[in-house]
C-alpha cells in the first residue's frame, strides 16, 4: 500500500464527508470484518490491518470535557476514528494518521467505544454501505444504538474511489507495466503440447519476477473450445496447433491491480477463427478510440457492441464491455447494456474494454485493455502489448 501523505488523506475524507452531506447523516461507518478484504478501510484511513471499523464523524463541535472519561479516549477533538483491536495497536497509529485510535478490550468493548463516540459526537443518522457491510452487524447495532437510525447506501464506498488520485493512477500505470512485461516474456514459452495450467504457472511467476505483490485474480487461459467459456479455468487440455488461446490476468501491486486479455493463435488458424477475431479486434480498437469521459456506461457499450452486431457476431457477444478497476478487480463504473450502464463516467475514472466472441463448440476471442479516461479520450494502460494477431510459429 502506498504511503500518502496526510493532504491526499484529508481529500479522500472530505469525499466522505460530502456523501455524508448528501445523505443528510452524521456519520459514515465502514465496516471492515476479519478477513474481508474490503479496501474502503485502506482508502479513507491509510490502515491496512485485517480487523478494523472506521467511524468518520460530520460534526465539528466535540465536547470533550465530559465525555472523555473512558481510559480509551486521547484527546485531541478528532472527528475520524479508527477502531481496532490490541493486535494492530501499534501498526493503526503508524498507518492512519488522521484517526483517533481506539482499541477494543475486555473492559472496552466495540459497541461501548461506539457508544460513547455517537454520543461524544452527537451522532443522530448513521451512513454505511450496505454492500459491504454485514447484516448481522447491522442488526446488532441497531439493537445496541435504538437512538441512532442506520441508513444504508449501496456502493457508497465504491462510488468515493471512482475517479483516481494522480498517485492512485500512477501505481494502475505501473501494474498494467508489469503485466505487459510478464506477457511478453511468456509468448516464447508458449507451443504445441504444453498445458494450459502450465501455461498460467509460468505467467504467475514471471508476474512476480516482474515486480507484482501478486496476483489479482486466477490466470484464465483458454485454448481451442475451452475458449467458449468466456471465464474459463486453467485446465490440463494441451495446447493444440492451429487453435485460439485467451489469456486473461491481472496483477496485484501496492494495493491495486492491472486487467488486460489477449487471444494469440497456435500456429496458422482456420479462416473462420481469423474472421471472429478480427471480428473482436475491430469492435475493442473502435471502443478504445472512442472512449471517453462524459458518456455513459451504456454508450460506451453500445460502441463495441454495436461493431460486433454489424459483422453479425451480437448475440455471442454474452457479457458487458467492461468494468471499473482500482483496489479491486471489478469497481464502478459499469459498462453494460441496460440499467448496470446507466451512470456517466468521469474524467479521472479507469476502466476495462473488452468485447468477446464465445462460440460452443468452436472457441473464442477476447481482447481486454485498461483505458484512463479524460474529457478528450483516453489513455490506454496496456497499449504495450499490440493486438495485431499473434500467430505463433510453433
Ligand atoms: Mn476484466
């Protein structure tokens, strides 16, 4: 995780602080349970220890006098508060700097330091993320605080990280680098014979030679018919001459991760596999051309789909354009067809392009680039690897 300093902090909590506004609510509550994985908690707060709640309170005037009796309370009149338990006691104060740490105990437990924090802060509506926030929490805490109504908001986290940071976008630049180094230095090992999951090994660890924490998400590769299955798993088939592979990956890197699709053929392919992937090829190029911010998610659909519906490939094109991604593989915006591509895409927001062709029986083609998007166009993260048809002599 990237080490921002205490402005960029301050930004990202005055984004809150105006969903907060918007809701009319007092608090913003990000619930962050034992291994969840959740990164809204290392967004707003800088710490990224597996147990912890954040409480981002509006109000301003604190009264600290007679509310701070409780031994775990610094003062201090701080409105951000970060509560966690004795194992990350020491790392919470290094990471999270503009937060009051509060440390659960035997004598202070999680929902009595909630308490007296609603209380101390005159907290009346409560906001938090309904997608990411247990119901069994919430239950308990409606019971626990009858005095405070919990309001929730769907993908209210999520929306706070759609548009980048320039140091956010800056470290997307850098896993999307690595991504294409490790791909490129994958096409020689790639021939005749060799499996699929062999192939997804060998990429994993040229990913991690090239600078990757780790993987985003399990290497896709797909070769002939297995092809069809837009979101196949590395199997033991072997490769064959004269098929289509997809390879589908994405690396983890200080906290955020890279997304990019390539289909490159096994030696010469039959005319009409060549025609599918030209097919792709011509409706990603013209999406990538044709982003941009101020359209909607649905539009931008519409662009490649439309391509694909032209050369009579539309209804195997079964599944959305293409996706936000940041600290998680899939974040908004969406674009897709329907109402999942409704939202207009800001300048600042990165997403994926990556139209498909999936035939049973046949096999099937992807193409998948990472674009930033600006007033003007975009700027394409892993414009490194060509997509030209690969065919490779082997
Ligand atoms: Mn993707």
């Amino acid at each position: 995780m990237l080490k921002l300093d205490v402005v960029d902090m301050r930004t990202r909590i005055k984004k809150a602080l105006c969903v907060l506004k918007a809701e009319k609510a007092d608090a913003l509550l990000v619930w962050n349970s034992e291994g969840s994985g959740q990164p809204a908690t290392a967004w707003l707060s800088g710490f990224t220890g597996s147990w912890s709640i954040l409480l981002i309170a509006a109000k301003k005037q604190i009264l600290r006098s007679s509310t701070t009796r409780g031994a775990f309370f610094v003062k201090g009149g701080r409105e951000n508060f970060l509560i966690t338990d004795g194992r990350y006691a020491e790392q919470s104060k290094r990471e999270a700097k503009e937060y009051e740490i509060l440390i659960t105990s035997e004598a202070h437990p999680t929902c009595a330091i909630l308490r007296r924090l609603v209380c101390r802060c005159k907290v009346t509506k409560v906001l938090f993320d309904g997608t990411v926030t247990p119901y069994s929490v919430v239950e308990d805490l409606r019971r626990e605080l009858p005095e405070v109504v919990f309001s929730s908001q769907k993908r209210a986290l999520q929306e706070l990280r759609i548009v980048k940071g320039k140091e956010e976008l800056g470290i997307l630049s850098e896993a999307a680098k690595i991504a294409c180094r490790s791909f490129k230095k994958l096409i020689p090992f790639i021939q005749v014979g060799i499996t699929e999951r062999e192939i997804a090994r060998r990429l994993e660890s040229l990913c991690l030679l090239e600078g990757a924490d780790n993987l985003a998400f399990p290497i896709i590769v797909a070769s002939g018919k297995n092809g069809a299955l837009s979101h196949a798993k590395a199997t033991d088939k072997k490769i064959k001459r004269g098929e289509l592979l997809t390879i589908d990956f994405g690396v983890r890197y200080k906290g955020y991760v890279s997304d990019m699709t390539r289909t490159v053929a096994v030696g010469e392919i039959s005319p009409q596999l060549f025609r599918m992937y030209e097919a792709v090829r011509a409706a990603q190029e013209r999406g990538c051309r044709k982003i941009k911010a101020g359209m909607t998610g649905k539009e931008l659909d519409t662009v490649c789909r439309n391509s694909l519906v032209r050369r009579g490939y539309g209804k195997y094109f079964t599944h959305g354009t293409g996706h936000g991604i940041g600290m998680e593989v899939h974040e908004l915006p969406v674009a897709a067809p329907g109402n999942f591509g409704r939202g207009v895409l800001p300048a600042g927001s990165v997403i994926t392009c990556e139209p498909g062709v999936y035939i049973k029986g046949v096999g099937g083609v992807r193409i998948e680039d990472t674009l930033v998007l600006t007033k003007k166009g975009n700027a394409n993260l892993a414009a490194r690897v060509a997509k030209k048809l690969l065919i490779l002599r082997c």
